[in-house]
RNA sequence: GUGGGCGUAGCUCAGGUGGUAGAGCCCUGGAUUGUUGUUCCAGUUGUCACGGGUUCGAAUCCCGUCGUCCACCCCA
C-alpha cells in the first residue's frame, strides 16, 4: 500500500493510501465517525462507517482524541462534503499513542495560556498558515537577491562593538571579553560590498528594547542589502522593486491561505505597484504639524504619525531625508542641507508602520572619523571600519527590512508575537 | 519604564449594594448515516493569584506584592 501525504491525496483517488498524521478533530453523528486528520503537509475528513467498516474499527476510531498520533488506511475518494474536496473511507487504524487532554482545544483560548503552549499551537491551522507563508518570504527574499546578482554573505551574531546605541545591544561573555549579540549586519556589509560589490546578510538579529508593543521582538530577522556605488535614489529604487516582487509573490502562491484562513483583505496587497511615493521627512513634517498629533519637528515619528500620513496613501510609501540628528553616526549628509542625511524609510499601510530603514554610507574617511567622535563611539573599535575609507573608499548605499513586520503586514495580523516560530518578548524567553 | 484593564474549575468566562461558588467547553456514558468549531440528554472538576487589613462573616471592600493584557516612548 501506498504512503501518501494528505497534500497531494488527490493523485490517489480511487486507491487504498497509507496516512500516518495526527487527530485535529473527530465528530460523530450515530453509526458515521468523521475524523479530521493533519499530517503537516494539510487536513483530510476520515470517513469511518459502523456498518461498512465493523465494531472493532469503529470502536477503535471512537475513543481517538484531539491530536492522537495515528496510521490511517483508506479509500481516497473525491466528495464536495468533504472540507478540501477529497476524503478518506478508512480501512484500516493503528493507533501509535491516544493523547490526552490535548490543551488547545477548538474553543477559546486567551492570549498569555496560547503563548505558554506555543510549541502545540504552531499545530493549529492559524499558525500553520502564518509559518508557511513565514517560509515562502523568506524564499522570495532570498530568490530576490540571488537572481539579481547579490551574494550572500554572512555576518557575525557576536561582535565586538555596536552600530547603534549599545543600551539595546544584549552583553555576553567572550572568554573573558565583552562580546554582544548583533543589532545589524550593516557594518560588515560595508565592508563584503568592497569585495562583492552587491550582497546581502540575512539572519536574526537581537535588541535589549525595553518595549513591549505589538511591533516589536527582540530577536528578530533582518535581511540586509548593501550595494558598492548605489546612491540614495538607487537604493530606494531596489526597495521598491523588492517590495513589489515579495508581496506579489506572496499573494500569488498563499492567496488560499490569506483569504480562507487568516481572512486577509487581499485588496491592500493588490495595490502593491510601482511607483511608491517618497516624500521628504521635511514635507512629512508639513502634513503632520496641520494635522497637530503632537509631532515635533526634528523628532522621530510616532505611531499616531505614521498613521496619519499613511492615510494620504494607498500604497507603502518612502520618506527620505531625515535629520542627522535622529539617524545614524554613518549617514551620509545631504549635499543641498547638512542637517540632514541621504536617509529613508518606507512604511507601510494599514498602520504596519516602518519596515524598512536604510540610506547612503559616509564614505568620507575625515567626516566619518568626526562622526565617531561626536556620537561618543570608541575610534579604536572602529578601525576596521574606517579601513573601508582608507583603501578604496566608495559611495555606498544599503538598507534593513524587517521579516517579521513584513510578515505581519502581508498576513495582516495584528501582533508580531504570531510572526516567529518562538517569539522573544520583553516578558517572554519561553517555550 | 509610564498609564489603564484583568487574575474565580484543565480552558473561556459569569458571580448589583459582603452571607464559604456557577455556566459553556474539555473529559466519561448514552442518542442521532454526512458531520463542517455537529446537536441533544446525564455525570466528574475549585488554596476564588499571593500576603496583610476592615468585619460576626470577604471571590466581593481597603493596602501591598506578583503575574498578565492593551496603549505610549523607541526602533526593523
């Protein structure tokens, strides 16, 4: 006998398959048993009549329960009653272990009891679903890259100096040294640019942020491209067309799974065409003071601002032009005002906010050393990176994008904690 | 870290104004040939988060501690 796998039953139809899977729900209905059955790869409705299948089968398929582990064999057969379109009339059971008082039952469920039992809700279709389009993303982002000539090239998780302010960067002992976990790949992507000229590092990577909200995680993954003699313009060109190529391929191949389970408004994603608008922080800034949220010029944006200006748009949009005071010690200043920076992010619609910040390098060995200087770094531990301004330096340009908001906006789901196998939240190391 | 909400059965919750607890789910038994989170009948389940206080008496009122959820600051 055959053993199949429930997503590709359909080639059986009319065969006896061997199923080996779990119990996602059984239900009865006097002498008919209906058992669903998932084996990882989907679900099927078992069909176990008393009549045609005898007592001790039917006996047997009576006392399984949720998430029993099981090998099944049946008849595959095509019927628009079955949830999926195809079913199997069971033949045969061997049950490998009845599982008790499973915990996640189909009822519900609060948030913190779901997020202590996350190694048995990533079972549940819901997450299922949100994990397998994590995968097809992370495919996507990768085929995007490699088919344009971009080498991947991996950068440290320990290093030895931050990129940004080292209150978020988590401390570790390196035999005796100070190491701490990476914030960003960026600064050695500089340096891989020099010798590949277009790469990318994609990887998890770990903030200290004492914030708990729901767009937040402290470890997450990062995919980081950095282009030799890209500019600005150059490299919010790259987003765009990233970003169009990734959301597109992921409403293309899990229409099924945003629409049927994740009940995801497919229309926003539709509307993910070229061309993005970009506007500049300062006209941003415009928008925001007639609207009055608070917004200080010069600040950051808030969450209420993000949302206010992506009112404006249908699409995810780029502002550029940040101060230099808000950014980076590396950003490159913008030639026509020198307070602010060749800098950009792009948020997204439907209050996902900021995925994706980047900009242009300082490549100016002078300026960078001054900058160094001024954001209190140590000049010492940044040699190495300075080397990329002595011996051959070049305009630069590069940015991050963030896995899991990206993923959250394409699910349209609202917490980020949903997004990862095992979210690390500020009150969460466990399961 | 700041502000607000919530901690009662394995799970989700109800328990005006104080009188030692209840419903659904789960589970067990029974009924129904096609269910779609099946439905119906019967049954089992408690340190009311923890500590202190007020009171004849506290799940209920007060104080503290802890946990948790939501929002904010920050960032991807």
């Amino acid at each position: 006998m055959r053993t199949a796998e429930v997503a590709g039953v359909g080639e059986f139809c009319g065969q006896e398959v061997l199923l080996k899977g779990w119990v996602y729900n059984i239900r009865s209905s006097g002498k008919i048993l209906f058992i669903l059955v998932r084996d990882g790869t989907g679900t099927i409705q078992c069909i176990v009549e008393k009549a045609s299948a005898g007592g001790e089968l039917f006996d047997a398929a009576s006392g399984l329960q949720q998430e029993s582990s099981i090998e099944i064999r049946g008849t595959v057969s095509e019927d628009s009653r079955a949830p999926g379109g195809y079913e199997l009339q069971v033949t045969g059971l061997d049950v490998i272990q009845i599982a008790e008082d499973y915990p996640i039952t189909p009822k519900e469920h609060g948030m913190n009891f779901l997020m202590d039992h996350r190694h048995l809700w990533l079972r549940s279709s819901r997450q299922h679903a949100i994990l397998k389009i994590r995968a097809g993303l992370i495919r996507f982002i990768r085929e995007f890259f490699d088919n344009r000539g971009f080498i991947c090239v991996d950068t440290p998780i320990f290093t030895p100096s931050a990129c940004e302010g080292t209150t978020t960067l988590f401390e570790t002992d390196y035999f005796g040294d100070k190491a701490y976990l990476t914030q960003s790949g960026q600064l050695y992507n500089e340096a891989n640019a020099a010798a590949f000229r277009k790469v990318y590092c994609f990887g998890p990577t770990f903030r200290a942020e004492k914030s708990k909200t729901r767009r937040h995680l402290i470890e997450f993954w990062m995919v980081e491209p950095e282009v030799a003699f890209a500019e600005l313009d150059d490299i919010i060109q790259l987003g765009e067309d990233f970003i169009v190529e990734i959301v597109g391929r992921s409403l293309e191949s899990y229409r099924d799974l945003l629409t049927d389970v994740l009940e995801r408004d497919l229309a926003p994603l539709e509307r993910v065409q070229p061309p993005f608008p970009r506007i500049s922080y300062n006209d941003a800034a415009d928008i925001l003071k007639k609207r009055e949220t608070g917004f200080v010029h010069g600040g950051d944006f808030g969450g209420t601002d993000e949302t206010v200006l992506s009112e404006g748009y249908d699409r995810p949009f780029f502002v550029h032009r940040f101060p230099a005071a808000i950014k980076a010690f590396y950003m490159q200043p913008d030639p026509e005002d020198e307070s602010l920076t060749l800098s950009v992010d792009l948020l997204a619609p439907e209050g996902y906010g900021e995925i994706i910040g980047g900009g242009q390098r300082i490549h100016d060995l002078e300026l960078l050393k001054r900058r160094v200087g001024e954001h209190g770094l140590p000049e010492k531990a940044f040699e190495w990176y300075l080397d990329l301004r002595r011996y051959g330096t070049f305009p630069h340009s590069g940015f991050g994008l963030g896995l899991e908001r990206t993923l959250a906006y394409i699910c349209g789901i609202k917490h980020i904690r949903e997004t990862i196998p095992y979210p690390r939240l500020l009150n969460r190391l466990s399961p």
